[in-house]
C-alpha cells in the first residue's frame, strides 16, 4: 500500500487518470460526429459523470502532495464514478426493460445555472433514443460498457483511498 499512497501523490497518478478520461470523452465524440450515433439524454448524463472524473483529475494534477487538493480530486473521483454507475445501470434498465412508465427524459436537464446544452451543444445536446441499442461490442451495449468502466474508476479509486490510510504505517 506504501507504494500506491506515494504514487498518489505524484502527477503521474493524477495525469494517468486524466488521460483515461480524455480517451473515452473523445470516443464519445467520435461515436456522436463521426459515426453519426446520436446521444441520449443518459448519453449526456454519463458524459458529465466522465468529465467530473475528469475534473477531479485535474485536481489532484495540481497539487497532489497536497493534502487537501488530493483529496478534494478523491472525493470528486468517487462522487462522480459513483454517479456514473448510477447513470449507466439506469440507462441499461432502459435499454434492456422498457416499460412505457420507465423512460428517460426528452431533453436534458441542466441547471439554470450551467445550461451545458446551450453552452457547448456539441457536446451536450441530446437527440438519439435511451432505449435503443446503436452500438454493440463483444456482445455489451454502450451504457453496459460504462456500468463497467465508471465501475473500474470506483474500483481504482477505492483502492487509493484505503492506500491513503494504509500507506502511511511503517
């Protein structure tokens, strides 16, 4: 564990991190604008939980042997990996048990305050169908593969939390 609370704090941690965000972002963009597969509401949803992982990153970038900024990167890490499962199971029950009580959103809901949609509509407008599968690979849907990756982060970042308390111990 001493080995993992002092690869923690360095950047290499946190850039690490970072970069693994960076390459699923972008393939959710090369989905959307170069395949021409529309994003869903969910679609939208799980990309904020990946660009707060992301965020949380770059956190902990700054300053990882700093106590506070470290874990402020670990709490937003795991905040948003945890909602990030919560997102990408919801969208599965969508693809995989439709019911017609049980459907996402139309358009997606952001706060007055970060209209995101309106900000950036690239990125963040939503105009494809949760229930429909428009991509499979190895047999798993897009949000079955996030259930997997949002919960490796959880994982991964689990792990560097009990190293936090571990790693200490001589």
């Amino acid at each position: 564990m001493q080995v993992l609370n002092s690869f923690s704090k360095t950047r290499l941690a946190w850039l690490l991190l970072l970069l693994s965000i960076i390459f699923f972002e972008s393939s959710a963009l090369f989905f959307e604008h170069v395949m021409k597969l529309a994003p869903c509401v969910m679609c939208v949803y799980e990309r904020v939980a990946m660009m707060g992982i992301g965020i949380a990153a770059l956190i902990g970038l700054l300053a990882p042997r700093n106590g506070v900024l470290r874990w402020l990167g670990l709490a937003g890490w795991g905040f948003s990996a945890y909602r990030g499962v919560e997102l990408a199971y919801q969208h599965v029950g969508f693809q995989f048990n439709s019911s017609p009580f049980a459907t996402c959103d139309l358009f997606v809901q952001f706060p007055s305050w970060a209209p995101l949609n309106h900000w950036i509509p690239w990125m963040f407008e939503a105009y494809g169908d949760c229930a429909k599968v428009v991509w499979t690979f190895l047999d798993l849907s897009m949000p079955q593969w996030l259930v997997i990756i949002f919960s490796a982060n959880l994982v991964v970042w689990a792990v560097m939390v009990i190293a936090q308390f571990l790693g200490n111990k001589r």
